[in-house]
C-alpha cells in the first residue's frame, strides 16, 4: 500500500488496482476542529484532478475536498457520513471519505510521498 498526499491536505492509498482509498490528512482534520458533517461524492461520478468531491464541515470551518487524481467515485464511507467524527478520531484509517478508481496513474506519480509531505507541514 502506497499512501500518497496533495497541497491540499487530502492523503490517497492505493491499495489494488480497482479502488484508492481518499482522505483528509491529520493536519487537516487538526485545523478544521471538530468534523460535524461531511458531503461525499455520488457513487458513479467521474471527477478530474483538483475538482471539487465533497465538502467537510466542522465547528470552526468548512472546507472543499479536492480530487487528489481523476477517476470514477466507487465507493462513500457510509459510517463516515452517519459518523462524521470519524474524521477526527481515525483521519487516516477508518474516517476515509471515499474510493476512486483511478483513470490516470502518471498523476498519482505528481503528489507528494511521505517526505515530502511532512517537508510542506513544516512550512506551514
């Protein structure tokens, strides 16, 4: 499994070639404060890179998320929505938001790994 991130604070894992698994990352979910509601994308919907999926809203804010590579949404966490402080609890685990079949796997190549990710937090 390879987790992968964007500028954008989302994190992707690409765990088989059928699906990827999206998220928002711990900083994200540390800056929002406590998730209260969030909008996931309709199963069967394609988006592009850096389009809009869904939205995620919190006591102090409320934010897009941003489609880390194109592809087709498979799958929404119905937990996530009946439960949306799963996104605070377990961001990177069971607090996932939705899995995308990935149309286009040069841009998964395009985002930030670990490092690299942790090199943009501390600009921050």
């Amino acid at each position: 499994m390879t987790t992968m991130f964007t500028p954008d604070h989302e994190w992707i894992n690409i765990e088989d070639h059928e699906a990827a698994v999206v998220g928002i990352t711990l900083h994200a979910q540390d800056a929002l404060g406590d998730v209260v509601f969030v909008d996931l994308p309709p199963v069967g919907k394609s988006f592009k890179k850096g389009e809009v999926a869904g939205v995620v809203e919190s006591v102090k804010a409320a934010a897009d998320i941003f489609m880390p590579v194109s592809g087709e949404v498979v799958e929404v966490n119905e937990a996530l929505r009946a439960d949306p402080s799963l996104a605070n609890s377990d961001p990177m685990g069971n607090g996932w938001f939705f899995k995308v079949h990935v149309t286009d796997m040069a841009e998964f190549d395009q985002l930030m790994d670990p490092p690299g990710y942790d090199a943009l937090l501390k600009t921050l």
